[in-house]
C-alpha cells in the first residue's frame, strides 16, 4: 500500500468531502429538477476517481509513457 504525501492526502480529502456534500445535495433537492443532478453527481465522481488513480499509480502511468515514447523514438 502506498502512503500519500500532504497534497495527495489533501486533494483526497477534498474530493471526498465534495462528493458527500454533492450527494446529500442530490438527495435533499427538488425532485421536479429532472435528472441534471444525478448526471452531475456521476460526472465528478467519474472525475474523483480519476484523479485518484492518477496520484495512486502516477509512478507506473509515467514510467509506461517513457517507455512507449522511448520505443518509438528508437524506431
């Protein structure tokens, strides 16, 4: 398991508490508002997630992309 540093730990935070607020939002709003807040909501979860997979694998994505551009520039 890998531990976050401070800023990682901060923009986890912050997304989470985000995604609370968000939801409680959604659940607490008129229902006659359609479905615009459920796609809201999905929309910055799907964004949550990425960005947590980001700072997780942030090492394995780069060292991928150096690797895949220094195939093709050896070509």
């Amino acid at each position: 398991m890998r531990i976050l540093n401070a800023p990682q730990q901060l923009l986890l935070l912050l997304g989470t508490a985000l995604l609370v607020r968000l939801t409680h939002t959604v659940q607490d709003g008129d229902r006659e508002r359609g479905d615009v807040p459920g796609w809201v909501m999905i929309t910055l979860m799907s964004a949550s997630l990425v960005a947590l997979i980001m700072v997780l694998a942030q090492d394995a994505l780069k060292l991928m992309f150096e690797s895949a551009m220094a195939k093709v520039n050896n070509t």
